[in-house]
C-alpha cells in the first residue's frame, strides 16, 4: 500500500504493519520474528501519542536530549524505547536506563564506557553492534573486518549484552539497491554466532528504514527502523 496525504498516523501505522506482514509472507517467515521500531525524531509528542494510540509499542530516537525529554513526558505510555544515533562517549552516563536497546554501539571504547556506567548503576544493558556495511568513510560503526576482533571483547564485559547487529546502508532511489547489504549483515550475524562467544547472542539484526524495510525483512532483519512512512517527512 502506497501512503496518500490524506492519510492519518494511524492509517499510516496500519499500511507499514500490513506491509511487514506482507514481506515476512512473501520470505517464509513469521512475523513475530518482527518488530517495528517508529523513528520519532523531530515528530511532536501529539503526534507520537497518534502512533501510541494506533498500536506502536517501540519508539526509536536518535538525538539524547530530545529522546530523554520524550521518555519523561511520555511516560506513562505503554511503549518502549530504542536509542539508535551516533553515541557520543561523554553523554553515555546520561543514556543508561532510557533505552532497552541500543542499536548504535560503534567502538570498543564506547562499549567500554558503556560496560563502566551500567555497572555503576548496577544494570545490565542490552546493545547491538553497528556496522559500516558499505565502508563509506563518512559513517560510523565497524569495519566488516575488525568487528569479529571486536565482538569478543566487548562481549566479555559483564555489564552490556550484544543481541545482534545493526546496519544503515547508503540512501539510494531503489530499495533493491540495499539487498547485498542486508545479505551481508545477515551473513556476519551467522558467522558471529557460530563462534558461540560468550556474551554474544546474535538474535537481531537491525536494517530496513522507510524507503527499504520490505527488501530487509525479506532478507532476515528482526527489527526495522521506520520514521517518515509513518510520520511523514522531516523538515530538519
Ligand atoms: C532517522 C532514522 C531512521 C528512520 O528513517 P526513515 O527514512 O525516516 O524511515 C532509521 N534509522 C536511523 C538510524 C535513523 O537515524
């Protein structure tokens, strides 16, 4: 189902629920493997609400200080929150105990400051490790590379737990263009786990946005991050 500019939230939030299912049908798979994370970065807190209301039950920010601001107001609702943006290592004091996901963890450094803060609070937290799928030099996150040097060390640390992966391939006109991405993200995820690390529990794999959330599900992903087919375009 293609999104008119009539279409409400919630209409919106219905088409891309209708749409997973769709390509977990068309791969084989079952849509409970699924979950939806709505990207609520610069959307409205009224607006956010529409999506609550309409069913949404994961919200994904990319900026802390506007997520935390959100999670405080909001917190009465019955939702989760993802962190998924560039981590900077001085804010991860202030990220412990927002998130029950971080998608975004890019270095050993940050996992070491993470492990650092979280254990300080005497929490654990759940994080995925993002990597740099096409090797763009402007992009955070591992090397294909260096990230099977990584993920033991990181999943040694007794205060976060690695879940899976997480990927943004480069922004282009055709979905299909992201597919050897995704393949590729799903072929690390399975080699991680056959090293059976401990610490690493590789169940999640995070890829697929507006523009190609269909194609990355066809392709294994357990959580897509989708923002403007929901809410519409962001003006920043
Ligand atoms: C903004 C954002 C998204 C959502 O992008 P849309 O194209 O609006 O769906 C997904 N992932 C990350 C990391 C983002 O920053």
């Amino acid at each position: 189902m293609e999104p008119s500019l009539k279409d409400t939230v919630a209409d919106r939030v219905q088409q891309v629920l209708s749409n997973i299912r769709r390509a977990a049908d068309r791969a084989g798979r079952s849509v409970q493997h699924i979950r939806l994370v709505a990207v609520t970065k610069t959307v409205t807190v009224d607006r956010i609400q529409q999506g609550i209301d309409a069913g949404l039950s994961i919200l994904g920010e990319s900026r802390l200080q506007e997520a935390a601001s959100k999670i405080d107001v909001l917190k009465q609702a019955p939702v989760r929150w993802h962190f998924i943006g560039h981590l900077q290592r001085r804010k991860v004091r202030s990220v412990i105990g927002l998130f029950d996901l971080i998608h975004s963890v890019d270095s050993i450094a940050l996992g070491l400051d993470l492990n650092r803060c979280t254990g300080a609070l005497g929490r654990l937290q759940d994080i995925l490790l993002e990597v740099n799928v096409a090797n763009e030099s402007t992009k955070g996150g591992f090397r294909i590379e260096d990230i099977i040097d990584a993920a033991p060390v990181i999943g040694m640390l007794p205060h976060i737990r690695i879940k899976g992966l997480m990927a943004i391939p480069p922004p282009w006109t055709h979905a299909e263009q992201s597919r050897p991405y995704f393949r590729r993200l799903k072929e690390l995820g399975l080699r991680l786990r056959d090293l059976n690390l401990p610490g690493v529990e590789m169940d999640e794999l995070s890829m697929g946005m507006s523009q190609d959330y269909e194609v990355a599900i066809e392709e294994g992903a357990t959580l897509v991050r989708v923002g403007t087919a929901i809410f519409g375009a962001r003006d920043v």
